[in-house]
C-alpha cells in the first residue's frame, strides 16, 4: 500500500532483486483477476520477516488483503487461511532465512496436505534486513558478521530440500526476468495444489550475486544460472532431482507432479465418502441425555 | 451466574457413596469409575468422577474416583466408601482416605489384605474368564460395589447392554459375559455379609439431564458459538477435545485440522481468523508457551481467535496427566512486549459450555484472541447436568468492514469494522507496528497511539457476571476454575460454623468484572485457593489493589474439601485474628 502511506518507513535498497519480484507478482495478480473475472481483494499475500517479506507494503497498483506475521510462520498462517476459505486465492512472499531456516519446519506437513497456496521464495543467500548475516544459502566458508572464520556449515540446497519435503509443482527463477517470472506466478497460482517458485532475488548491499548468476563471457565466467534444458520432463522426480542436484542454477519449470489433488478437495472428497454432516448442538447434547 | 447449592454433607452414608478404582494405568480404572457413575446417572443419582493417571500407554500407578449421590455434587469427595485395589501399591497408598464403614475390594489373584476387617478378596481376572469374557474383570468388581451399596444390578445390566450394543457380530457374547461378570462379582460380594449403608433411591430430576465431560461441553460450547475452524496439536490433557472436534465439526465451511506443531495451530487460527472465521484450539501449557509469539500477533493484528489451555502440571513436561491452576500468569501475558490476554476459567461443567461460548464472543467483540483457561480436573470430568437452556445461547460476530472505512483498518479508539478478505476495505493485518492500514511505521506517536487502541478494546470485556454472596463481610474467600467446588464445600462448612465469610467467585479472570474489583478492594482480606505454587490469582489481585493472599497446594491433585476447610480457617486466623471468629 506504498502509495496511499504517507508515513511509510520502509525501502529498499537500490538495485534489490525483490523490484523484480514485486513488478511480476502486480502483473500476475492482475492478470488472475482479469482472466478470472475476479476481483482482487479475493487474494491474500502471506508475508514473512525479512526484506522479502516487506514486499507487502510496497505492492503498488491494485492491493489484494495482506497479513505481515511473524518469523518464520507464513506457511502455519497460510494453511489456517486457506483451510478456512478455500474460496481465496493465497499468495506467499518470503526469503531463505524466514523460509528455509525458522520456517524450514513447515514445508513438509504443507506440501504434504498440498494446500493449495502458491509460495514465492526470494533468495539472496543473506540475512539482509539485520545486515548480513549467513544464512542457510550462504555458500561454505564465505565470512560474514556472524561466521567470521567464513562460514562452516554446508550450503543448503533449496531445491533438493522442497522436492525431498514433497513439493509437488516446483519452478526455479530469477529476478531479472521479470516477464518469465510473471508467468510462473500466473501458473502457480492456477495450480491446485501446493507450489513454490525459489526465486534468484540478489541483494545489491550484502550478498550481490548478479554477476555470478549471469556470469561473465569477457572474463570467462561461467553463467552460475542457466535455462532449464528443453529436453526435461517436469513430470518426471528423479530427473527433477537431477536438476536440483547439479550444482548449478537451473532456470525454469523443474517438477510438476502429474496428480494434484488439493488439501480442501480432499476433506471434501473424504465428507462424502464417509457422510459426515453436522449436527446441531441440540442434537449433540440429546445424544447424552440420561 | 447463579451460586451453586450447597453439596451434600459428607459422611451422610445414605446419600453418597464414593468409589475408588485404583490400580495401574491400562487396567482400566478410570473406565471402571466412569461405568459406576453412568449408571447411577441412568437411574437418577448425581454423579462426578475425577480421575489420576501417569502418563504412560500402560503401567504407573492411576485411579479413577466415581462419587454417587441423591444431591447435586461439585466435588469428587473426600474419604472413600469403597476402595477397589488392583494391586498391592494401590491398597497401600489409597487406604489411607477409607471411611470408618469403608469396605476394600481387592485383586486377591495380586496380593493379600492380612489385616482383615472390610476386605473382599477377588480374583477378578479368574473369574472374567469364568464369565466367559477375560476382560470383564472391571464388571466384577462393579457387580460386587453394587451389591454392598445395596445397588440393583438390574441398573447395569441395562447400562452395559446399551454401552455394548454397537451393532458388531460379537455384541450379544460381549453383553453376556459382562452381565455374567456383574452377577459373579455380587455373589462373591454377598457371601461376605458386609454391605454399606443403602443408598437413598434416586430422585429422578424434573429437568432433562445429561452426562458429559468437561471436554465435550467445551466443544459444544465452540459450536453453540459458531466456531468455523478448530486446529490443533495432541498434547495431554487437551487431546480430547481435538478428537471432539474432530468428530463432531462438519459442514460447509466448517474445518478441523490437526496441526504439526503448536506453533503452527496458532498461526493457523491467525490466518483463520484473519479471514473472518471464528478459528479455535486446544492446548496444554507446553503448547501455551509455544504460542507466545503467536498470540502476540493476534493482539498486535487484531485478530479474533480462542486458545483452550487445559491446564496440567508444570513448568517443562511437568506432570503431564494431573492438575493444576499454573498459567494463569502465562495466560494474560503469553509473550512478550505490552499485551493483557483476556481469560475466562471455567470452575464446572456448566461454565465449561457458556464459559466457550462467552470465550468466542469476546474474542469476536474486541477483535482479539482470548484464552480459556481450563484445567484437567475440568476437562476429563464426568458429570451430570442439567441439559444447558440452548435458547439463551447467544452468539456475537465481529463488526465488518462495509467498505465506508476504506483501506483503513485500524482506526478510532477501540474496536473499527473488520475488512474481510474477498471483500472490501483490503489492508495489511500487522505484526509490525502500523498505521490506520497496517503498513509498517514505527514513529513513536503510531506506536503510543496503535498501543491505547488495543488497550481500549479490553474495556468491552470488564462487565462479566460475578458470584457474590454475604458481601458484608470484612473476609471474603474467592477460589477460581476447578478449585470452585471443593473451596464451595469448605465455605459453606466454614460459615455454617459461624465464620463471618463472603463469597466471591468469577470465571472471567482478565480483565476482572470491574463491580466485582471495587467490592473486592473493600475488604479487610481476601483469600483466594488455588492449585499452584506462586499464588498466581491473589498475584493479580494484589496488582489491582486487592488485599489478597492464597492457600496454594501443588500436589497435581484438587483440594479436598475438610483440608482446605482446616487450612482456610488457619489463615484467617493468622491474617486477620482480630477480625475474625472461629
């Protein structure tokens, strides 16, 4: 809501990969809406703590509802959000440190039920917003304020930890292609299931990978992202799983699972199964009645 | 708030008659007490049970308490008429609380009671396999309870053929071989010439009544409230009422679910509630701390929702299984930075309903979440009642956003319209401290202004209804939740004693009635029970200008009324001799 607040205090930092994140989710989002007929405020964008997560304030154009929580916890507000209106379309922003270390927890019981939300990830290997601390994503012995011996634990492979959490609609972008990421988010959010694209989103100030990512033909740097091969079925996990596992950074659509029945479709499914109806209280308490 | 009648007197053999099954967990004890008292209920007898066990699938020392009686009860009783020991530890450490008349029916197959006296030896387990059915060994000892209390077996062979009538092939040779077990018990019984004194025949109420846990009037109560989602976690003692829910919430947009931690039941209910709907859980305190932060956010976002905390022995794991009044601190202040929790403690099965129901309506009154702060001897209580008058059920719904307000959500000085997503008025519910439409500002006027907004609200929840009776007198006794019963009993001996005491007693513990807060300041002491170390109620009492002072025990078990009586007595001689007379 950047610009109807006049007293807004929050920016960020020129050059952030979160400006391309912001500008695909508005185009995606209203794109939803026309396709769909729908209206906006039929959205919600789950937010996390973190640079990323401050991507709710700065929506700019048409404002969908937002709910800006807690460390970690967008996921858990997620799952009461959509199980509850199913009717709602959820949108999820947050980072490597909220999303893949305080929050790592909950990617398995969501991807697990499906719940059809769609999660974006922006990653810049860095806890940015408490200026520039590891996290999960930081590459090994890289120093930093908090590993000033560089950095000793394992870099995190995020695409290897959503397929192994079961994630079943899987897409891995950048920043910069704003247009290509436009229609990941279009996509996911069509899904029925549970989605997550994990989205390059360099920081210009802690961590700025960008001439990493897109390497350096002159100086013979080898692009670190790279197109997903055409050849690759995303349907297919194990080759999903060689694409996350390559070392590199593939760029684009990685897995689908060919079935997706979402979590609210479920319980649906299983009420008729089982003919589960409501009984009023009134019923409830006569069946005690001495 | 109507104040309870005064319990039958104890030692009126005639009119009560209090069973103890003791043995090991997974024996069956618990389920022994609770057959004995359903089918009193059936017949017209009050009946309440309150149970103990460790928190093991087997094992461990546990006993389940079933008190019978032509009277209306609030406490499981005192001293036992009949002790039913499964093993040796059970008779040793339960024998003790036996009445002058009490009789002992003991699992002669385990060990031997050589002092003789009222001692019944059976061997249960021998004869549930004469019975035909080996694990009728609780019928036994039922039929023999039965036919010392002069209680006819008729009752129960009623009772367990409607119990085990469950429409499966093996129902008629499960019904036979336990009403065979009723029978063998009582002849056993019989042979011995011992038997209690007969209870009064029952006097069947005029009311509908029902038999029900504490646990399952909660959950009625969320649903006679409207609730719309219930997720939560598995953790004793407040399991029971997820499964509640579980099987008793359907429907369109009706939604239970249970969650993979506690941390993510209460940032479900944030979403939940986010969204508009009435969003609920159950937790016990371990769960309670895990939701710190998150209740935190529901304060902060202004966000309705309801967290059940069935409160057990702690800190830590503690004592998972037993009882105790120990979060009421925690309760109003689950994490950190200002906030003041609203909390209702429901002290029986009663207000465990309208307590629900009222705990809904405040959350969706002042936009907030709200704790019901319950307890085990609550929750997995078994106990007749009145069926509840449902036509006084009153469910309130939050004020919603019509558009008028814009994108701006928190405004005024209280409660604004809440914007409901798919609607209008679309905004940032925050955390973070925020403006009129919840984006991030932390300019010290927002923070000073946001701060009084969600201070004011509480101001809606100050008129709760109070018990209140002798209010002349300079010390008043004031119990809370489950201490109810047992402090009323000692009360109303206390005062037929002659003791100048008022009585004071309310289920809406923050924020306190404000009339009952100005009363409570009048006078000389105030003495408040409760089942915990720190004193935690007179704590609060203190902090509001109450001269207030507790009788603690932190045994994991309830008050038993002639000690609390005894321990009451002694502190209002030593706090107040002068102003008191024993």
């Amino acid at each position: 809501m950047s610009k109807r607040n006049p007293v807004y205090d929050f920016t960020w930092c020129p050059g952030c990969g979160d400006f391309g994140v912001k500008r695909a989710i508005e185009s995606a989002l209203v794109e939803r809406s026309a396709t769909l007929s729908e209206s906006i405020e039929n959205s919600a964008i789950v937010a996390g703590i973190g640079c990323s997560g401050n991507l709710v304030h700065l929506q700019e154009g048409p404002q969908p509802f937002g709910i800006h929580g807690i460390h970690g916890r967008t996921l858990p507000i997620a799952y009461g959000l959509k199980s509850s209106r199913p009717d709602l379309n959820v949108l999820i922003v947050s980072g490597d440190g909220d999303f893949l270390s305080i929050g790592a927890e909950h990617i398995g019981p969501q991807a697990k039920r499906n719940l059809d939300v769609t999660v974006i990830v922006m990653d810049n290997g860095v806890y940015g917003l408490t200026k520039g601390q590891a996290s999960p994503t930081t590459e090994l012995e890289v120093v930093t304020s908090t590993t000033p011996y560089g950095k000793l634990d394992d870099q995190m492979s995020p695409l290897e930890t959503y397929l192994a959490a079961g994630v079943g609609w899987l897409a891995s972008s950048i920043s910069t292609q704003v247009k290509a990421l436009q229609q990941l988010v279009v996509e996911a959010m069509a899904h029925p299931g549970f989605s997550v694209i994990h989205v390059q989103s360099p920081c210009t100030t802690y961590n700025d990978t960008y001439a990493a990512l897109k390497g350096n033909p002159k100086e013979g740097i080898e692009p670190l992202a790279y197109p997903v091969p055409e050849h690759h079925d995303p349907t297919d996990l194990l080759s999903a799983y060689g694409l996350a596992k390559g070392g590199r950074i593939p760029i684009g659509m990685v897995y689908q699972r060919p079935d997706s029945v979402p979590s609210h479709t479920r319980l649906e499914e299983a009420r008729e199964r089982t003919g589960a109806t409501q009984k009023t209280v009134d019923e409830l308490f006569t069946a005690m009645v001495i | 708030m109507a104040p309870l009648s005064a319990p039958a007197k104890a030692a009126s053999m005639s009119k009560n008659l209090v069973v103890r099954f003791a043995g090991e967990g997974g024996q069956g004890v618990v389920g022994g007490s609770e057959i004995l008292a359903a089918a009193a209920a059936q017949v017209g007898y009050h009946v309440l049970t309150f149970s103990t066990f460790p928190s093991q699938i087997k094992g461990g020392p546990a006993w389940g308490q079933a008190r019978i009686s032509t009277d209306e009860i609030l406490e499981s009783g005192d001293e036992l008429d009949v002790l039913v020991a499964l093993n040796r530890y059970a008779y040793d450490h339960n024998v003790e609380e036996l009445s002058e008349n009490g009789v002992v029916v003991y699992n002669s197959e385990e060990f031997e009671v050589d002092e003789g006296g009222r001692a019944i030896g059976l061997p249960a387990d021998q004869m549930a396999r004469d019975s035909g059915n080996p694990r009728a060994a609780n019928m036994v000892v039922i039929g023999a309870v039965a036919q010392l209390a002069d209680f006819p077996l008729a009752y129960l062979e009623t009772f367990v053929t409607k119990r085990f009538t469950r429409g499966r092939p093996g129902d008629a040779k499960i019904i036979e071989g336990n009403i065979a077990a009723l029978h063998m018990g009582a002849e056993e019984a019989a042979k011995t010439g011992f038997s209690l004194e007969a209870l009064d025949a029952a006097v069947p109420s005029p009311d509908e009544r029902v038999l029900i846990k504490g646990f399952e009037a909660a959950g009625l109560g969320a649903i006679a409230a409207g609730l719309d989602s219930f997720i939560g976690y598995p953790i004793s003692p407040a399991t029971t009422m997820l499964t509640y829910m579980e099987e008793n919430l359907h429907g369109d947009g009706k939604f239970v679910g249970q969650s993979s931690s506690e941390i993510e039941s209460i940032a479900a209910l944030v979403g939940a509630g986010f969204s508009g709907r009435k969003a609920m859980t159950s937790t016990a305190g371990p769960g309670l701390s895990l939701m710190g932060e998150g209740l935190g956010l529901a304060w902060m976002a202004e966000i309705p929702l309801v967290v059940v905390d069935v409160q057990r022995g702690g800190p830590a794991t503690g004592l998972p299984t037993k009882t105790e009044q120990s979060d009421l601190l925690m309760a109003i202040n689950p994490g950190h930075g200002d906030m003041s929790v609203p909390v209702i403690a429901p002290g029986t099965i009663e207000e465990a309903f309208w307590g629900t129901i009222e705990a809904v309506n405040w959350s969706e009154r002042y936009q907030g979440p709200v704790i019901m702060l319950s307890e085990a001897s609550i929750a997995e209580r078994q106990q007749d009642i009145v069926k509840p008058d449902l036509s006084q059920v009153r469910a309130e719904n939050r004020v919603v956003a019509d558009g008028s307000t814009g994108n701006e959500r928190y405004i005024g000085d209280g409660v604004a319209p809440f914007p409901v997503p798919g609607g209008p008025g679309a905004y940032i519910a925050n955390g973070s401290e925020h403006d009129e439409q919840g984006d991030t500002t932390h300019l010290p006027e927002v923070h000073v202004t946001q701060t009084h907004r969600r201070f004011k609200k509480l101001e809606l929840l100050a008129n709760g209804s109070f018990e209140a009776e002798q209010t002349g007198a300079s010390v008043a006794i004031m119990p809370w939740g489950g201490s109810k019963g047992s402090t009323r009993g000692a009360y109303l001996e206390l005062t037929a004693g002659g003791e100048d005491l008022a009585w004071y007693y309310t289920m809406y513990l923050n924020p306190l009635p404000s009339k009952l807060l100005d009363e409570l300041r009048g006078k000389n002491l105030v003495i408040v029970p409760e089942l915990n170390y720190l004193g935690q109620l007179s704590q609060v009492l203190r902090a509001q200008g109450v001269n207030a002072h507790s009788v603690t025990q932190y045994t994991g078990l309830p008050f038993k009324v002639q000690d609390l009586r005894d321990r009451l007595a002694e502190e209002i001689r030593t706090r107040s001799g002068k102003l008191a007379t024993v």
